[in-house]
C-alpha cells in the first residue's frame, strides 16, 4: 500500500444524517432504487463507497435529507452525467433492433 494515493469523497466525513432529520419523502421506492444502483457501482468507483454506505443507513424509513445526500452524490462525482449517456445509447441502440427487426431500415 505504499503506492496508494488518497481520493476524495462526495460526502464530508463529518456529515451527520440521522433518522428524525428532515421529512419522510412520498415514494421512497425512488430512493432505495438509487440507492441499490449506487451500492452495486460502489463496487468499481471506491471513491463513493463511504458515501454510499451512510445513506444506505436509512433505506427503512428515507427522509428528504438523505434524498438530498443520494442527489449530491451523484451529481458531485459525475454519476448523472455518466447514467445519463448510457441512457440515450442504450435507447438509441433499442431503437435501431427495433427498426432493423420491423424491416424499416433502407439499405
């Protein structure tokens, strides 16, 4: 470990969330939905683990605090930006096998 080199994380590790903070959010589906993503990429991107496991912490009972956190997290390390492009190549792509297999693709 000599050659390590430290990296920064999305959250200060001196950010508190608690349970009774904040309000509980309408549909807490959303969040445990991001959340799991962000738990699975936690696994190749180590610079967001620490922050990903604090707001796993309140899957249970998610308040608009830690709404607030998951948002930061991924729009501090680019996340947003990344899941948005392999949003719209993956549609783009979807869209194609669907035309070539409709038959409506000139050649």
């Amino acid at each position: 470990m000599d050659g390590d080199k430290p990296v920064s994380s999305p959250m200060a590790t001196s950010c508190k969330l608690s349970k009774v903070d904040g309000k509980p959010i309408s549909d807490p589906f959303v969040y445990r939905n991001n959340v799991g993503a962000l738990q699975y990429l936690s696994f190749t991107r180590p610079d967001i683990a620490f922050s990903v496991n604090k707001v796993t912490q309140f899957m249970q009972a998610p308040t608009d605090e830690h709404w607030s956190a998951v948002k930061w997290i991924l729009c501090s390390s680019n996340l947003l930006f990344n899941m948005t492009f392999l949003f719209l190549v993956i549609l783009l792509y979807n869209l194609l096998l669907t035309r070539c297999k409709l038959g409506r693709i000139d050649r």
